[in-house]
C-alpha cells in the first residue's frame, strides 16, 4: 500500500512559515512528503531542507516524492524529540523554520496491521516507530487497572475510563488481548448502547490513549518545543498542528511561557528574573480548516495550528 497522507492546514503552514529561499528548514514529522514538498518547492539552489520521520514507511515514500530537489534534501529517521542532536551530527546549529504535523497519519489509520485503526482486526501494534519494543498489546495486557484507567482518562478524556479498565482487566484474566477487534469489542461492552448511539465509534478515545502512551507522544512534545524554539534563528518560526486538545494545551502553553517567561510577581514595578522573552506567539487565536477543507478531508475537522516567532 502507497503511503497516502493528505496534508492538513497546508497552504495555512506553508504561509505562516513565511519561507527564505536561501533558508534552512526541517520538517519533524515528515510523513508522505506533503507539507515538505511545498516547502522545497520555495527553496532556492542555497535553501535546504531536513526531514525527520521514525516510521520507515514514511522516509521511503517522502524519499521518492523529494527525490527531484536533489542535494538540498536531507532525510534522517528519528524522532523528532531528537531533532537538535541530529541537526549538530550533520553540522547544522540553526535553522529558519520547523514543521510538526502531529498525530497518526492517514497512511498509518489505513493499514491495517499497524494496529492504529480500530475498524480492523489485527495484532495489537500501534508503534510508530517498529524498532521500539513496547507495543499497545503489551499496554493492554500489562499495565494494572489503575494505570489504565488513568492513560483513558488522561489521554483518551473518555468518561468511562474506570469500566473500560475494568472490563480490560476481567477479559484479559481469560488470556491474552491480542487484535485490535478484540479490544474493540471489549470497550464496546463497556459503554452503555445509548450512548454508543448518539457518541460515533466507542473505541475511538482508549485507541487514541493507548496510541499516545505506546508513543509516548505528550511526553515527547512537552519535552522537546524549548529546544526546537531555541535552535530557530532570529525571525524564524515553529508550525505546529495539533489534532486534539491535550497536544493543543501543551503547545500554547510552552509558546506562551517563550513569549513572556517573567516569573517576577505582578506587584513588582519591575522584572527581576532575568528571563527574556525569546519571541511571540503569532497565533494568538489558533488558525482552523477552511469549511472548505473540512468537507474535503474528515480528518482535519480537529486540526489546529499555532505559529511561534523567534526574536
């Protein structure tokens, strides 16, 4: 199967990266190439691009549809947690833009023996990088009661968090779960049908969870924003679409702390913490799909992207 992601928020990143020709950009989460297309598409013969994915899959599609740009193109598989690391391996210290398009990709929900998707019967995988050992079957197997119940609640914001982990519990002490349909129809059994009526699919929020736990993926953002600003050169700028509010909070909370750090307290006539603002938050409102778009691709209806301004 092609590695097929439709882009989301694309011409609204691509401006509000507001692209040097003879700049350096990185794209953290490189996918199929979308975004990182029309990004090289700006480039001149100086500017140079660098993508960073885990997923194999991606860095063999994205190599493909990159391949015209030639040298200006560099693609590395890692995390993007990595990114500042990998950057000074291959002598780059600065750079003028950063894209993070969060999430799974549609490729990654489409095939079906990744265990992403809850619409299909298959081992229960959900890594986005396959050279990790720890995958959704060992969460769900694995974790006590009350872990579970706390990465539902958490990550998943689903208010029958305590039974879904309950009922995990009680049918794992049967034998093992497994596939993704089995974990499926356990969730399904775990919340009451009037509910699954009017609340689209009952599994959506646990895979999402457990997706987000298998990958770390929170703890990865919160702990990498503060170097991806720092490493931006002065008037560069970070893109970052988020697809649910966990991840949302988390960005504006860190773009907001870059903007204005003072921790001085507010009766104080003037700062004393030292802290310098290290640029501004461009989005103060964050910028949503078109109705357009909307229509067009189901996906990007919980997208949203924020925009930071090294100064």
């Amino acid at each position: 199967m092609a590695f097929e992601h439709k882009s989301v928020l694309l011409e609204e990143t691509i401006e509000g990266l507001a692209i040097k020709p003879d700049g350096i950009y990185v794209d953290g989460t490189l996918g199929g190439g979308g975004h990182a297309y029309e990004v090289c598409r700006r480039l001149s013969n100086k500017g140079s691009f660098i993508g960073i994915d885990q997923d194999a899959a991606a860095i063999e599609a994205a190599s493909e549809r990159l391949l015209s740009f030639g040298e200006r193109v560099t693609i590395i598989r890692s995390n993007y947690c990595n990114m500042k690391l990998r950057l000074h391996e291959i002598g780059i210290d600065k750079v003028d833009g950063i894209v993070l398009d969060l999430g799974v990709s549609s490729y990654q929900l489409d095939t079906a023996d990744r265990g992403f998707s809850y619409r299909a019967d298959a081992p229960l995988d959900m890594r986005m990088d396959t050279r990790q050992s720890v995958t959704a079957k060992d969460i769900v197997n694995g974790y006590s009661e009350m872990d579970l119940f706390r990465i539902i609640r958490d990550y998943g914001e689903d208010k029958f968090a305590k039974n879904i982990a309950k009922h995990i519990v009680a049918e794992r002490e049967k034998g093992p779960i497994e596939t993704t349909g089995q974990l499926a129809e356990i969730i399904k059994q775990s919340i009451p049908m009037k509910v699954q009526k009017t609340s689209g699919h009952p599994a959506k929020r646990t895979f999402q969870a457990i997706r987000i736990e298998c990958n770390r993926e929170l703890e990865v953002l919160r702990d990498s924003l503060d170097d991806m600003i720092d490493i931006l050169n002065p008037g560069g700028r970070i893109c970052i679409i988020t697809f649910h509010s966990l991840e949302d909070r988390i960005v504006k909370g860190i773009f907001k702390k870059n903007e204005n750090p003072c921790t001085c307290p507010s009766t104080f006539p003037m700062c004393v913490c030292g802290k310098v603002s290290k640029g501004r938050v461009v989005t103060k409102k964050p910028v949503l799909p078109s109705e357009e778009e909307m229509e067009e691709n189901s996906r990007s209806k919980s997208a949203k992207l924020r925009i930071f301004e090294r100064r």
